[in-house]
C-alpha cells in the first residue's frame, strides 16, 4: 500500500479566544483549520460504521456500545477543539510519517489519521480504529526527531498488532464470560460483604487489564524499534525517549520562583499566599511502587532494560537525531509551549494552566504572550472565585502532584478575592513595557484593571 492512503490532515474564538489564537503577534501562531476538521470527523464516523457493519458473534452488542464510547471519545476531543489542524505543524508530522511508511513499504496506510492534540499532558495514544494522537505537551519535552519518532512508531504498533481490539475482546470475554457472570449472579443474592467481594473482582479485572497491557506496552516497543531500524532515525534515541516518558510527569515537580513571576515594586508576593497550613496531607510520602503505577508511564525503567539490546544492536553510524529539520523541530517545540497553555485555559484546566503560563514566562520574560497568559488565567479565576464556581476549574493538593504544583495551588486557595485581582494587575503593569501593543496582552490587561478597579 502506498502512502498516498494514508489519510492524515490535509496540508493547507469571540473575545479573548480569538485574540489567543489568532491575534497573537508572536512568530508562534498556530491556526485552527474548521474545513479539516470536518474532513476527520467524517472519516472517525465513516470507520465506526465499518468497524460496526464487520462484527459478527455472540457479544456483537457489547462490543459495538463499546465502539461508539470510542467514538464519543474522539469526537469529544473535536468538540473540545483538542485537536490541532494548524497545516505547519501537520506538515512537519506527515513528513515523519512519510519517512517512516516509505522505509517500511508493506505497511498498510489505508485510514491513518495521525494527529497533533493540544493537550499539555505528556502522552500520545493509538485510538485503535486509526486515528493517532500525539499530544504536544510530551513533544515539548523530547530532545530530537528520532525519540518524536519512536513515539509516532510505538503507536503505530500499537495499531498495527491491534492492541486495542484484543483489549477489548479479552474484556467483553472476562465480563459476560460465564465465570464472571456465575459470580455476578452469586453476589446479588449474598446478603453481607458484598461491595468487598465486588470490589475484589474489579480488582482482579483491573490486574489482569494491567499485565496484558504491560505486555502489550513491551511488544510495541519492539515493533517501534523494528519500524526506525529500516530508518536513518537513531535507534538508540529510542532508550531515551522511554527516559523521557519516565520523568515527564516531573514537569509540575518544579518549584517556580513565584515571589519573581507575580506582584511588583509596588505590590510584593506574600509568602503566607502559599504557606503549607492546612494541606499538611499533600506533602506525605508515598511508595516508589505506588508511584510508579500512577505514573502517565509507568514500567518504563523495566521498559528500557528489556529493549537494551535491541535499540542498541540495530544502531548503525549513519544513523541521525534529525531527518527532517532541526530548525522546524525547535520552532515547534516553542510554539507548542505556549500552545498547550491555551489549550488549557480553553478548556477551563486553570490550575494547570496557571502553572505552564509560570513556567512558560520564567523561561520566556519578555514574551508578551507569556505574560498575557498568567493574566487570563488570574482574570478568570477572580470571576469564577467572584461566583463561587472556582472549585470547578482548579486542582487540589496531593502528594502525587509534586511541590511545585502544590504551591500553585495554595497560592489559589489562599489568594482573597480582591487579591486575586491585585495580583493580575500588578503584574502585567510591571510587563507592560514588554507586552503593550499586542493584541491578547492588551485585551487581558484591560480585564485586569476593570477587575482590579471593582470595588
């Protein structure tokens, strides 16, 4: 099959959203293409009809009420506007792709949707009926080409050894099996114990769900690494792409400067904002094991050992970090970092969005969007904390979420009302130098000083 069948994007919001996507006058402008995204969703709802029309057996209803929660699923992250159909950035994934589809020709393309998604959470994942999201906040983190492509040929693999469908079959066997039916008929009729007796069957489910997965996890990693092999991607990068994965959630570990980031000369970051007084609980210690298994990616230590050999076996000296352009890599890496914020804030995540904005302006002090951004995200945590729904829209302290965060989250909990508004505004006075005359940065300060002059 030729990768002319590989159906990838095409190559080609009011108030303040609009300002933050299309308005931004930055070198870092990502556009929304609406055209291409009715083109996926009919080809998402094209393959759900086939998928359906093919199944055949006893469990065929179970198994198509799972197919449409998939489809719910992808559809949602197109209503969401998840999705980013910014042609640039496409280009650069279909010339990965192509890459790779070309050195491995037997591959079947047909149906392929393979996707950038805005998300900041560092992950990518095959949606088992061919649709391939790559989320931009794991691509912010990975250093070359070759690692961006082991993640694209992992999930490939994942499609091409259909993970997916076997999870799913080995599902609806275990839950309307007769075993687990015989036990389900058992329960409704034993009077005491019940919930604990269900919960241990979940559990179970839930063990055997993990080690096939696990499994399923190893097989895709050699398969990636297979796919690069016949590649000028170094093979090695693959062992420091699962680095990577290991230690992406240490991302909201890191402690910002918050005392420099927020206030001014005039109005100083308070230290008792984010005093550690009443969430003692989240900074209790948890074990490595069960750190590891809430982990985005876990057993990627195991991961990395059993694929040793291989990815440093098929190493050869003509292999390269770059394929395509190192220039287009890094232009992306910066503009995907401001990207994920606003998809975050889009999407109401402010906590999180509070924290990326921070970090993204500790690295970037003189971007005008950097700061524009801390601002939204104070601007409407002051009206959502006004109408008593902040609680909606921000995180809570927890032991997983690492300090850095944690104090973030205090800083929310503890800032008043009329703090919270000071606090935006006095920061963007203090960046106007460096942010007057754009437009997103001059829309949020005029929301700062309406919030800040409200008595």
């Amino acid at each position: 099959m030729t990768i002319k069948h590989l159906c990838m994007a095409p190559l080609g919001l009011c108030s303040l959203l609009s300002l933050r996507a299309q308005q931004s006058t930055t070198a870092f402008q990502l556009r929304h293409d609406s055209a291409t995204v009715a083109h996926l969703q009919n080809g998402v709802k094209q393959r759900f009809r086939t998928d359906v029309a093919a199944l055949s057996g006893t469990n065929k209803k179970e198994i198509e009420a799972v197919y449409q929660k998939r489809l719910e699923a992808i559809e949602e992250s197109f209503a969401n506007k998840e999705v980013l159909t910014d042609a640039r950035a496409q280009a650069y994934l279909n010339g990965l792709a192509a890459v790779i589809f070309k050195a491995n020709p037997k591959l079947d393309t047909t149906g392929l949707r393979l996707l950038f998604s805005r998300s900041w959470v560092p992950n990518a994942a095959s949606m088992g009926e061919g649709t391939i999201f790559f989320h931009i906040g794991l691509f912010t983190q990975l250093a070359n080409e070759s690692q961006v492509a082991f993640v694209l040929c992992h999930e490939l693999a994942h499609y091409y050894l259909n993970h997916s469908g076997r999870k799913i079959d080995r599902y609806i066997q275990t839950v309307y099996g007769d075993a687990f039916q015989k036990d389900l008929r058992r329960l409704q009729k034993t009077e005491y114990g019940r919930n604990a007796q269900l919960e241990k069957m979940v559990k179970n489910l839930q063990f055997s769900s993990g080690r096939h997965s696990r499994e399923f996890e190893t097989g895709a990693d050699s398969m990636a690494v297979e796919l690069m092999r016949a590649t000028a991607f170094d093979t090695q990068e693959a062992l420091a792409a699962l680095a990577v994965l290991d230690s992406s959630d240490n991302v909201f570990k890191k402690t910002l400067p918050l005392h420099a980031l927020l206030g001014s000369q005039t109005y100083a970051f308070k230290p008792h904002w984010i005093a550690d007084e009443d969430f003692g609980f989240a900074s209790k210690k948890i074990s490595s094991k069960d750190e590891d298994s809430l982990k985005t990616h876990p057993d990627c230590s195991q991961r990395i050992k059993t694929l040793q050999d291989k990815a440093t076996g098929y190493r050869q000296a003509t292999d390269k970090p770059f394929v395509q352009s190192v220039d287009e890599f890094k232009w992306l890496q910066q503009a995907f970092a401001e990207e994920q914020v606003r998809a975050a804030i889009e999407n109401k995540q402010l906590s999180r969005g509070l924290y990326l904005s921070l970090a993204h302006l500790q690295a970037h002090p003189q971007s005008p969007v950097a700061a524009a951004l801390v601002g939204d995200c104070l601007n409407q945590m002051y009206q959502h904390q006004k109408d008593h729904s902040l609680g909606k829209y921000v995180g809570q302290p927890h032991a997983m979420n690492g300090e850095g965060y944690n104090q973030v989250l205090r800083l929310i909990q503890n800032l008043r009302l009329n703090e919270m508004a000071a606090l935006s505004y006095h920061t963007l006075n203090r960046l106007l130098v460096y942010g007057k005359g754009n437009a997103y940065f001059d829309a949020v300060w005029k929301q700062s000083q309406t919030n800040f002059s409200t008595p």
